[in-house]
C-alpha cells in the first residue's frame, strides 16, 4: 500500500511539473507538516522540485510514518481530482483553444488568459467546465 501511494505520488507529481497548482500550497503544507520526521530525518538535504523529494520518501518507504503515509494518500487523490478536471476542462475547451489560442503557448495559466481573454466568443460548454472545475468563477 504504501508503496503504490508514493508511487503515484512521484507520478502526478511528474506529470503536473511546469503546470500550474491546483490548491498545491495546501497539499505541499499539509505533507510537510504530516512527514516533517522523515522529511527533516531522510531527505533533509534534497532540492525540493521535480518528484525529488517525493521520490526521497518512496525510497524510505519502510521507515515512513502512518501519518505522513495517510498526507501522501490524501494528497494523491486531491492530485487525481485535479488531473481529472484539468482534462474535463481541456476537452470541453479543445475547439476553443485551437480556435482562439493556437498561437499561445499552453502552460502556466496562459491558455485560461487567452480563453478568458476571448470570453465573449467562447463556448458556452467551455465556460461550463471551466466553472464546474474552479478554474473560473
């Protein structure tokens, strides 16, 4: 168990670099206080960034703590959530982004500027999702 909840921790984590967080402070916050132990005893010299420091605790897996094991899981499904509405979202705006943004470079937020730049012309679908997934308000 834990080790499938590190793992795709490391994953998501490698999989939303370079995007922007959702709620990732909070998440980021709540594993450094529920792992403070390990991450102060076991990866106190590692770079934070990139799956780094995920990949630390996966690498002591055996000598991780139920509580930080339990923050790694909560944080796991909060990042599956995520992922899942980012991709809701993508698909529902697909057409506007082509239609709108093709000249910007996704990432960052700059994709949403552009949609909201365009709001008028936008779809409504599009509008829908970005608002179901708190993207927009």
């Amino acid at each position: 168990m834990r080790k499938n909840v590190v793992t795709s921790m490391v994953l998501g984590a490698l999989l939303l670099a370079g995007r922007p967080a959702l709620a990732a402070d909070t998440v980021s916050d709540k594993i450094k206080k529920s792992c403070n132990k390990e991450l102060t005893t076991f990866c106190k010299g590692v770079v934070p960034g990139e799956g780094r420091v995920l990949a630390c605790l996966y690498a002591f897996e055996n000598k991780v703590s139920d509580q930080c094991v339990q923050a790694v899981y909560d944080a796991a499904v909060q990042l599956e959530a995520a992922v899942a509405a980012l991709k809701f979202a993508a698909n529902e705006c697909k057409a506007d982004l082509q239609k709108f943004c093709a000249d910007v470079k996704l990432g960052e937020g700059r994709g949403l500027a552009c949609l909201n730049k365009h709001d008028k012309d936008v779809s409504q679908s599009c509008k829908d999702a970005l608002k179901q997934t708190g993207l927009r308000k």
